[in-house]
C-alpha cells in the first residue's frame, strides 16, 4: 500500500480551497506484483516474466485545462484509477555449442510489455462560456487511457561479436523499440471537449501516434581488451 500527500496548484493559488482547482486531494494506492523466471535449452534461454496490478484512489492527474482565462496547468483528483500489466523478457544465445566458437555470440534480447491502464473514476467541472454566463461544465474522463500510458511496447537487441583473432573483436549491434499510440490527455489525446460535449480533435492529437525507433552501430575492441 502506499500514499502520497495532496498537492497545491501553484497556477491558480486563488482558488486554494477548491477540488481540482486549487488543490488535489492525497493519492492512495493497493499494489499487487508477482513475477517468475526460467532457464532453457541447456541455458540458450534465460526469461523472466512480471504482473503487476495498481488500484488508485484519487489519483493525481497533472494535465492542461483551458477557461475563459486562458490556459493553466493544474493537478486534479481522479477519484479512481487502475494499471494492470504484464513485462516478459526472453535472452536467447540461438548459436552457442552449434557453430565455431569465434562466432557462436549471437546474443538476442527481447523485451515486451502490456498495459492497460484507466480512470475508473474521473469527472471534472471545468469554467465555460455559454452565451454570456460562465457555467461549470462536467467532463467525463471515465473509460479513458491515463496519460503516457501506451498498451503496447515491444524491444529487441541483437548483438553478434566475431572474434577475429590479432585483428580484435568485431560486434555489429542492432536493436529496434515499438511503442503503441500513447495519448498526451485524459481524453485519449482529443483535447478538452467543446460545451456540447464534442472533442476538439481526433484521437491522439495530443499525443503520439505509434512509431519505432531503430539503431544500428558498429563497435571493435582491440586484442587483449577485455
């Protein structure tokens, strides 16, 4: 179990007394972690595997909010959240035993991990200007992914030293990382709603689309090196 004190927002310190505006209430949460590991084929494969489940209670969600005054970064409480995940990692040495022993390095190292992760519970009132009065708005954000929460995230490594002997040691290198959409908002990257309720945007506007970043090097370490 864990806690973390309220919170004040520094930008709007007018409204010291008022939920999600000048304050965000203690965060609690019940956390529950497992995990396991293993050795294959002789050790070629080593792997290890985790679970983990987060219950929040008023979260504290740090995010934009826009108003008849402009802009203003607050933290607001949500009254309940909730992660549940899964993070596997395989290290494989497909090579070893089977090739010569200069190139039989083959390392492989893969990474996954799967998330979802909501707001159970998260409904703000937010100042709007409808025809010339200024209403309390509710926005809804319950259902929503949290912020910087992809579901999907996927990495590997492929590391291949050849020994060559008086000549060194030479190891190309490449590895990738996929990271699935990951909204920037409550609002699944949408942006606020507009007094009728409509998003001002599609999906993960604010926000990243999925991408993959991908490396590729080339090392040498002398003989004699270690």
């Amino acid at each position: 179990r864990g806690f973390k004190a309220g919170h004040f927002n520094p930008s709007d310190a007018s409204k010291p007394d008022i939920p999600g505006e000048g304050f965000a209430d203690p965060e609690q949460i019940d956390s529950v972690e497992a995990g396991l590991s293993a050795t294959l084929w002789a050790d070629r494969i080593r792997t290890s595997a985790g679970f983990f489940f987060y219950n929040y209670r008023n979260l504290q969600v740090f995010r934009v909010t826009s108003s008849i005054q402009g802009f203003a970064r607050v933290v607001q409480s949500a009254d309940q959240a909730r992660n549940l995940g899964v993070e596997v990692d395989f290290n494989i040495s497909p090579l070893e035993g089977f090739v010569p022993e200069a190139i039989e390095g083959l390392n492989i190292d893969l990474k996954a991990g799967w998330l979802q992760a909501k707001f159970v519970e998260f409904t703000v009132r937010e100042p709007r200007l409808i025809g010339t009065q200024t209403l309390g708005l509710p926005i809804d954000f319950s259902g929503n992914t949290l912020l910087n929460s992809p579901q999907l995230k996927v990495s590997a490594m492929f590391t291949w030293p050849f020994d060559l002997g008086r000549f060194g040691t030479l190891t190309p290198i490449y590895d990738f990382t996929w990271t699935d959409d990951t909204p920037f908002d409550p609002n699944n990257g949408k942006g606020e709603p507009n007094p009728r309720g409509v998003s001002q945007f599609p999906a993960f506007t604010i926000g990243a689309r999925a991408y993959m970043l991908h490396n590729i090097r080339l090392s040498w370490v002398p003989p004699g090196d270690p």
